[in-house]
C-alpha cells in the first residue's frame, strides 16, 4: 500500500486475496492468491460485475496505484494461481498522479468511479471489463486546477444511483449528478481552513454524508445535509490528530467509524454525538476502515505497518494475518445471545483491549415482537405503518387477545350447559350421543365407554349393566288371567256333573226292583273310589264303618334302602343323606337335606359340587360360599364380562366397588387398559380411570380434542357417583381439570377456565391447581365470583437483619434502575 515503507524500501506491491473463516483455527489466515505488481497500491475496490452472467464468478477486483493506473483483477483467477494472468485489463488512460478514490456503483456493477490528484473524476463502462469504456471526464469541482484540486475519496449514494460525491485536499466536497454531467452542489467550511480526506454516504438517509478532515488543526468529521448546505449539521470530536478514513455502518446508521493519525479507531454515535466504543490500537495508523455488508458487526482496518485486521464491533473480538483474541461483551449477554469468537487461537502480536458498544446494535434489536401472556392474552411492539417520506413513528405496544381453539372454547361451552343443572336424564341422553358419535367414527372402545357411563345415570344401573355387557335377562313369569281360572273351575263342575248324571241313567233296573236291596249285598266288599267327591254334609245318623287300611310295602331288600329307612325311623336325616351319597343317588341326598334343614341342605350342597365338579359349579359354589373376591381373583381375565357379570347380579352394595377395582386392577396388569377403565366406571373410581384415560392422550397440538373427551368422561363419572360413593377424587382428578383450565385460560375463556376449577373437590386444590385458581381469579377481576382462593404459597418471615426500605426509597430505586437500564442502551 502507498505510503507503508519496507525495510527493502521497495515500491513494488502485491495484491493478496486471503480466506476469511471466521470459526477457523489456522494461524495467520490462509493467503488463497496473490498477483504482484509494480506499482503500490492507494485504493482497492470489489465489485460484483459478471456474477450474475457467470463470466466473473467471484466479481472483479479494481486497484487505483501510484503511478495513476486503474488494473482489474479476476479474483477467481487469483485463488486459482493464475498470477499475472489474472489480470484482466489496465483502463487507459490512466490518470496523472496517484489513483485515491475509487469505488463500484451500488446498483449498477458495471460503473466505476476513479478520482487521482489530477482533479479529474472519471466514471468507467466495464460491461466489457475486457475493453472498458471511459465516460466524459467531470472536472471543475473546485473551481482551480491548482493546489488542493487533488481528489482523496469519491464516493457513490447508496440510496441514488446517479450521484456520486467527492471531495478534495483543498476542503471542497462536491455532489455531482451524471444525469446532469455537473456538479450540482458544492460544500466547504468557511469558519476553517480544512483538508477533507474522506467521506461517505448515511446508508439510509440519501442527501446525508459525513466528511472527514486529516489536518491536525481540525481533527473532526462534519456531519453534513444537502438540504442545508451553508453549515454541517453535526461535528463529531474526539480525534486528537488528523482523520484518514471514514466508513458509515451499512447495518445499523446509527454507527460510524473513523481512524485517524493518532493511532485511534473510535466508533461514533451519529445521533448523539457521543463515542460508543474504541477499537484496540496497532503498532502504527489505520489509514483504511471497512464495515462487513454481509456480517453485521464485522468491521476491517488496514494500518501502514501493513496488517489488516478484522474486528468484531459486538463481541469485542479481533482476527489478523497473525491471530486472534476472544473475549466476552455485556451488550450480548443482555440481549442472552452467545457470543462467538471470530477464531480460537490467541497471538501475542494481536491488538487486545476490552471494548465494547454502549448500546444494542441495530441488527440486534427487533423493529417488531410479540408474546403471550396469561389468559391469551397478546402483547405485541413495533411502529405504526407510516406513508412514504414520513418520519418513523414511535414504538407502540399493543395488548390483544387471541383464541387459537375456538373449538376447544365452544365445545367446552356446551358440555358446561348440559351439566350445569345437573339433570340425570339430561346428562345420560349427553352420553349416548356421544356414544353414536363415537360408533358412527369407528371407536368402538369410547363408545362402549360412553355407554357404560350413561347406564350409570338410571336407577337400577346395576341390572341395565348387565344388558351393556350383552346379556339376557330373564323375564319374569305372567300370572293367569283370573277368568280363565274361574272358566276352568266352573267347567270342571260342570263336567263333574254331567258325568254323576251320565252314571246314574247308566244303572241297571231289574223287575221293579227299586235298588233298595242292593247296599245288603255289598257284604265287606271294598268299596270303589267315589266319581265325584262327597259335598260336606250332616253328622251321620248312625255310626259310619272305618275304611279299610292301606297296604304299606314290605321292608326293602337293598342294604342303602334299609339303612337310610331304619334312619329316617329315627328321625336322623345326616346319616339318611350320608347314606345316598355313598350310593351316589345325589338326587335322593338333596330331597332329603332340604328336609333336614338348611345346615344340612348347605352341607349337602357343598359335598355334592365336590364330588361333581363342573365349570358352572365353581361359579354356584362361589355363589353359595359368598365367595366373590375368589371368583375375581381366580377367573381368567378373558372372560372378564362374565365376571364383570357375576358382580352386578351377585354383589352386596358394600363389596361392588371394591371388587370391581379389584377386577380392573388384574385387568390393567394383562394390559387390557380398556376393560379396566369400563370395571373403573363401574366401581365411580375417578381417579383410577383418569389415570387410564389420560395415558392414551397424545402429546402437542393434537392433545386438545382427546383431553376435552377425558375432561367429559371424567366430569360425568363423578357426576354419575357422588351419590352412592362417599369416595373423592384425587389428585389425578385435579391435575386433569388444572391442565384443562388453563389451556381453556390461554384462550382468553377465563369464566370457562374457573367454572372447571370449581370442580376441584376440596378447599385446598392441589399443587398447579390451586395456582391456576388463584391466577384465574386476580385475572378475573370484578367478574370474578364467590370468594377469593386460598393464596396458594407459603408467606415466609423476612429476616429482622434485612432493612426494608420505605416506600419513598422503593420508588427511588426503581428510578435509578431505570435510568441505568435505558442509558446502558442508549437512551
């Protein structure tokens, strides 16, 4: 570069194109390519021209040299080791003195604008780049060719294409528009003599740009406004020698940066005037400054000891050819974003120092942001749209509410109508169209769930059960109608009748023989059984002969007859019965234990399902022992209906319940969860079925709509059992409804969220619970009902030592902190 001196005292230079990789280790950074030349370098410019067509793909590289040449450079060649075979043209003619600005146009590539100090600007057509074309000079910039007529910098308006600024070493800085072929404005001070050696556009603000003065006398840079060309508008002081270079902050135009002859580089706020940070110093003059437009933050410096270093304005880091040095920043760890060193290795030759911007940098801070708060509510910032031209507007700050489950928050509306009254056919009809729902998708298992439910609401559940598990019951018997047994009963006297009448016309008459002879020969002749039975009738006159005696049967001849005889003939019915059961005449042994009594009888039943083991029997002998739970606990889980069965005929009201869960915990333990949630229903074990149901919710959004079912199930059991079951939900019970109320409060329905919260049995909810209540109502506000929750968290006795600050101090501190926080940003 011009004016660094080797201790070869050379004037050959060489143009080194090196890779910048922030994260690697190597030490110094790798050199990809380098072209030498015979003349050193004042400018270097990199353009974009032939990226787009491919020709150029790394863009073109122009350097202004000493001797008042302009050469163009393919990079691409350059890293591919082409050497002087890179080059690509040299723009002739060249210029008469050294080449000290020079710069590609922001929108069209292929312009590039070279001034020397020969007065002269020159805008370039590289379209071509092979055989550039050379517009009409722009001279007449200071009004003398003479002393101070010489161009230092040139620069292009970043926000118009057509106007290009210069300024001179005799304190002039020039506007001009190629459109026109003329400068259109001319800016000087007039209070002070002043040597303008570099200047640059505001990024964002077209008619601003900064000048900045190299003599020793005035050390400043003057922040000007075409609008008001007569004064600048701003002066920026802090240099103790002469400025060399300026570069304004694409990223944040809030930022400036300028080194001068006194070994500093000072990063400036425009706004106020006022040094945000300071680069570390070299071992010699930054005679060149360079903002990153791709990395924001990352800024170069190029000093005469012939070092580039690489600066990293935010997280106080800095690379060179030899090194690099790390540290940490404050701005970033406010803004809790890691800060990344450029490269891990540290070099002793490496500028160190601790430094750091007094405030977030632009690409730091959000233009707009939101969040959510309790109770679905939207907090949102950013400024007000504004019409073009118009000044910004103030950050404004919204506060909204935003519904993402409109579902959710009318379905929930629904379900708390249907059971606000608490009406049992209401609630049972709820559950069977939720179970035709339910069939009609194809979930078999919910909509055997929500039918077991809604059995739960009749009066005699128990017995409609046993029809949701599919079976029959029997039906009862139909007594006669009354007239058909009085038709029968007056039928059979008639019969009765008819027949004595039809006995009578059929005796014999012999002669005239009346029959009075005929009862003296009856002799003692058995007499035959009357056709129809005598009707009650008067005491006889004279005494009436005994029948005769009827015929018992011999004494039996079999052993087991005879003994269980010779038994009963002494009334011993145990032995009668053990008897038969020897012989295996089962039937017997029964017909006589019910006489015996039912000690007996119960005996007899047991020995005899001993004896003649069947399936059914295990059943009956369950029934008849009272034995239930060995009936739960040793039945197959297959047939769990059955038993589920057993239970609902069989149970005393005080042993369902329990055999029940007793039931659903084999059946939970076999992983049929289905089948025990259902004998949960049964036993109105709330808590046990939540914990079942809530095992199959899935996870992330789609969790709303099954979390809505369990709520509904869950709430409808309760509803179903808090009458017969002294029993009270538990933790699960509220730690369901606790999830379901605040995802009801994040979508702003905080009526709904508490009406849930009230279900919550007990004064204390538990854990998350009782927070959310407590949340729900101070959210309420004046809409809130009933009385306030109890405060969810333990108060705790602050320590005598501490010293409590009185009101006045408080506010006082919060302002001091305030302060400190808005100046730590820049406010």
């Amino acid at each position: 570069m011009a004016g660094a001196i080797d201790a070869s005292f050379s004037t050959s230079a060489s143009l080194d194109v090196v890779g910048l990789e922030f994260a690697s280790a190597d030490e110094p950074l790798p050199v990809r390519g380098t072209v030498t030349v015979a003349e050193k370098f004042n400018r270097v410019a990199w353009g974009t021209t032939g990226v787009e067509s491919g020709s150029y793909p790394m863009g073109i590289i122009a350097g202004g040299l000493e001797d008042g040449s302009v050469d163009l450079y393919d990079p691409a060649k350059i890293v591919a080791g082409a050497g002087a075979d890179a080059t690509i043209a040299r723009l002739a003619p060249k210029h008469v003195g050294a080449v000290k600005g020079l710069e590609f146009n922001t929108f069209s590539p292929h312009l590039l604008a070279s001034g020397a100090s020969d007065g002269e600007l020159r805008i370039w057509n590289l379209e071509q780049p092979t055989a550039p074309q050379l517009y009409p000079a722009l001279q007449g910039a200071t009004g003398n060719g003479g002393v101070g007529a010489d161009i230092t910098s040139l620069a292009w308006n970043p926000r118009v294409q057509h106007i290009l600024a210069s300024c001179t070493a005799g304190g002039t800085t020039v506007v001009w528009d190629l459109h026109k072929q003329m400068p259109v404005i001319k800016l000087a001070d007039a209070g002070a003599a002043r040597r303008c050696s570099a200047l640059q556009w505001n990024p964002e603000l077209a008619t601003q740009l900064v000048v900045a003065s190299d003599n020793d006398a005035t050390p400043t840079l003057q922040v000007w406004d075409l609008r008001n060309s007569i004064s600048p508008v701003k002066e920026l002081t802090g240099h103790t020698k002469g400025v060399l270079s300026v570069a304004w902050c694409p990223s944040d135009p809030s930022l400036l940066a300028s080194s001068g002859k006194d070994n500093r580089t000072i990063i400036w706020d425009v706004g106020t005037g006022e040094i945000m940070c300071e680069l570390p110093a070299g071992s010699n003059w930054n005679f060149d400054l360079q903002w990153s437009k791709v990395t924001p933050g990352v800024i170069s410096t190029s000093s005469y000891d012939s070092r580039v270093n690489i600066f990293n304005a935010v997280q106080d880091t800095a690379v060179s050819a030899a090194g690099a040095t790390a540290a940490t920043n404050s701005v970033l760890d406010s803004f809790g974003i890691a800060a990344e060193p450029l490269a891990t290795p540290a070099s002793d030759s490496a500028p160190k120092s601790a430094f750091s911007l007094a405030k977030a940098p632009a690409w730091l801070k959000r233009p707009v942001g939101a969040t959510f708060g309790f109770g679905g509510r939207l907090v949102t910032f950013g400024t007000c749209d504004k019409a073009k031209g118009e000044k910004p507007q103030p950050t404004t700050v919204k506060v909204g509410a935003v519904a993402l489950e409109e579902q959710l928050v009318a379905r929930s509306a629904t379900f708390r109508d249907a059971v606000k009254g608490r009406d049992r056919e209401s609630m049972a009809s709820l559950c069977q169209e939720r179970a035709a729902a339910c069939a009609s998708s194809g979930c078999a298992d919910d909509a055997e769930t929500w039918k077991f439910l809604g059995v739960l609401f009749r009066d005699d559940a128990r017995r409609d059960l046993l029809t949701a598990l599919n079976f029959e019951l029997p039906k009862p018997e139909e007594p006669e109608p009354q007239e058909s047994h009085e038709a029968s009963a007056v039928e059979a006297v008639t019969a009765g009748v008819e027949a004595l009448n039809a006995g009578v016309q059929a005796l014999p008459v012999v002669g005239g023989d009346t029959g009075e002879g005929f009862f003296d020969n009856l002799g003692d002749a058995p007499a035959a059984d009357p056709v129809v039975p005598p009707a009650p009738a008067a005491a006889p006159s004279k005494p009436v002969a005994p029948s005769a005696p009827v015929a018992v049967p011999a004494p039996p001849a079999d052993a087991h007859d005879a003994a269980v005889e010779r038994a009963l003939v002494v009334g011993d019915y145990a032995s009668a019965v053990a008897e038969c059961m020897s012989a295996e005449r089962f039937a017997d042994a029964l017909v006589l234990a019910a006489i015996g009594g039912p000690d007996l009888w119960a005996k007899t039943q047991k020995t005899y399902m001993k004896v003649r083991p069947r399936t059914f029997m295990h059943v009956a002998k369950a029934i008849v022992d009272k034995d239930l739970r060995g009936l739960v606990e040793t039945r197959p889980v297959s047939g769990w209906q059955e038993t589920l069965a057993l239970l609902c005929t069989y149970a005393p009201s005080g042993e369902w319940g329990p055999l029940c869960i007793e039931l659903a915990g084999r059946l939970a333990t076999s992983g049929n969860t289905h089948g025990a949630s259902l004998c949960y229903v049964c036993a109105g074990a709330v808590d046990e079925a939540v914990r079942v149901w809530a095992g199959v919710i899935p996870s992330g959004p789609a969790a709303v709509g099954p979390l809505q079912d369990v709520v509904e199930k869950a709430v409808l059991l309760k509803l179903a059992t808090e009458a017969s079951s002294s029993a009270t939900p538990g933790d699960a019970f509220a730690t369901l409804l606790a999830a379901y109320a605040d995802l009801l409060a994040a979508q702003g329905a905080l009526s709904a969220a508490s009406d849930v919260l009230a279900m919550v049995p007990g004064e204390e909810a538990p854990g998350s619970a009782s927070i959310l209540r407590d949340r729900v109502y101070r959210s309420l506000g004046d809409a809130a009902e009933g009385a306030a929750p109890a405060f969810p968290f333990q108060a705790k006795q602050v320590s005598e030592a501490v010293a409590v600050p009185s009101p006045q101090q408080q506010q006082q501190q919060q302002q001091q902190q305030q302060q400190q926080t808005y100046s730590h940003y820049g406010g």
